[in-house]
C-alpha cells in the first residue's frame, strides 16, 4: 500500500506482483481515481502513480509524499 499526498490530501496506491509466461509486472491500483497502472519494476512504482495522479490533479504529488508498501 502507497500513501501519497497532494494539496492536503492523501491517496491510497496498492501494488501486487503479477507473473505470466509473457513477463512480470508490479500492478498498482489508487482506488480514490478508479484507477490503475504497472510497472516492470517495483522502484518505478511511485513514479508512475504520481504521473497517473498528476494527470488528475494538474499539481501533482511530491517524490517525497510517495511511500511504497508491497502487498503479499
């Protein structure tokens, strides 16, 4: 689970690891957008959450307020 704060408030990021004969991704979803994303590495996850979030709030998360938590 992620927790991500812009302009005073906080989003939830969960991510799992999918694997399929075709390749491995990390999956994460932010449930507060409906939405969702992937990464091939778990330390792109922030990143690409805070862009997907970005794209919904023109200011956007800090790096700092990003804070990765994997779910088993």
């Amino acid at each position: 689970m992620t927790s991500t704060t812009t302009a005073s408030r906080t989003y939830e990021v969960v991510v799992h690891r999918e694997t399929h004969t075709e390749g491995s991704w990390w999956v994460f979803d932010i449930p507060d957008l409906g939405a969702v994303g992937q990464a091939t590495r778990l330390a792109d996850v922030g990143s690409e959450a805070r862009g997907i979030i970005a794209a919904w709030d023109e200011d956007g998360p800090a790096e700092d307020d990003v804070h990765v938590t994997v779910r088993l």
